[in-house]
C-alpha cells in the first residue's frame, strides 16, 4: 500500500513537471521564450514598495526555477544593487508587453554597486539564480508570460 501510494505521488509530480510551457497563466508562475526555447519559473511577487525593497535580500538559496518577479505601477528607469543579498542572481529586466530589453547575469553577493535595467520602459523585473539565463539562452528579444502583463498588448498573451 505504501509502495504504490508512493508511486502515484510520483506519477503525479511528473505530470506536474512534465506539464506543456502553454498552461494556463498564474500569479505564482512566469514563463519566458525565444528562439532558444520554453521556460518556467515559480516565483514570488513584489509589487509593492515594500516588498521591492526586501526582494531576495538574506535568501541563503533558491530552488533551481524559483524566482521573484518585480512589478511596477507603470514603465520606469529602475536600478537594483545587491545588498544583503546572499546568492548570485540574474535579472531579466522586461517592458510593459513582456519583451525583455536586458539580462544582467551574476550579480555579484552583498555588492553595493547599481545594475541599471538600461531603459525607461522597464516594468517587470525577474530574478532568478545567478548563470541560468546564460545557460538557457534567455536574452534581450525574449518573451515573458504572467497574468500581470496587459493580454491586450502582451507579445505572448496567456490565451495563447
């Protein structure tokens, strides 16, 4: 009983992993495409002042495809440093439509330094853990999918 009950866990979690990039949107999920591919990350939301001021700070590590996706009011010059921040990241810095405009790879822990997100037209920033947006190919030109994106203007709709 307890074998079987254990493989049917199992079987469920690789469904639930194995589930196709086209799912439907949700809060908790942000997918990104190019030419390189499909990819999904789990990831917390700060869309307040507050919670982009703690992101990731004090994190000691992060799930392989887990991420905190930024959201601002509106299209913005934003600049983020790492203070207090324990482990490498990446941010992938996105439009109001989900094109993403620019990737600064391996950030640096606990630096002080600013990293531009090299635009006024920011409004969504991802971070996620330092060297996968190399090692997936993320790069300017992709796309980026999450409710928050206006679907009437979003390059990769969640209908879709």
């Amino acid at each position: 009983m307890q074998r079987t009950l254990v493989i049917v866990l199992a079987l469920a979690l690789g469904a639930l992993v194995a589930a196709p990039a086209s799912a439907r949107c949700a809060p908790d999920r942000v997918e990104l495409r190019g030419d390189w591919g499909t990819v999904r990350f789990r990831v917390e939301i700060a869309d307040d002042v507050r919670e982009r001021a703690q992101g990731l700070m004090h994190v000691e590590e992060m799930a392989r495809l887990a991420g905190m996706l930024f959201i601002y009011e509106r299209p913005q010059r934003v600049s983020f440093w790492m203070e207090n921040t324990l482990i490498p990241l990446d941010m992938i810095f996105a439009d109001q439509n989900g094109l993403v405009l620019n990737v600064h790879s391996n950030a640096v822990p606990l630096d002080r330094t600013p990293i531009p997100g090299g635009s006024d037209e920011i409004v969504y920033v991802l971070e996620i853990n330092g060297g996968m947006a190399e090692d997936l190919g993320i790069e300017a030109g992709s796309e980026m999918r999450h409710p928050s994106v206006p679907q009437e203007t979003a390059l990769w709709p969640c209908d879709d």
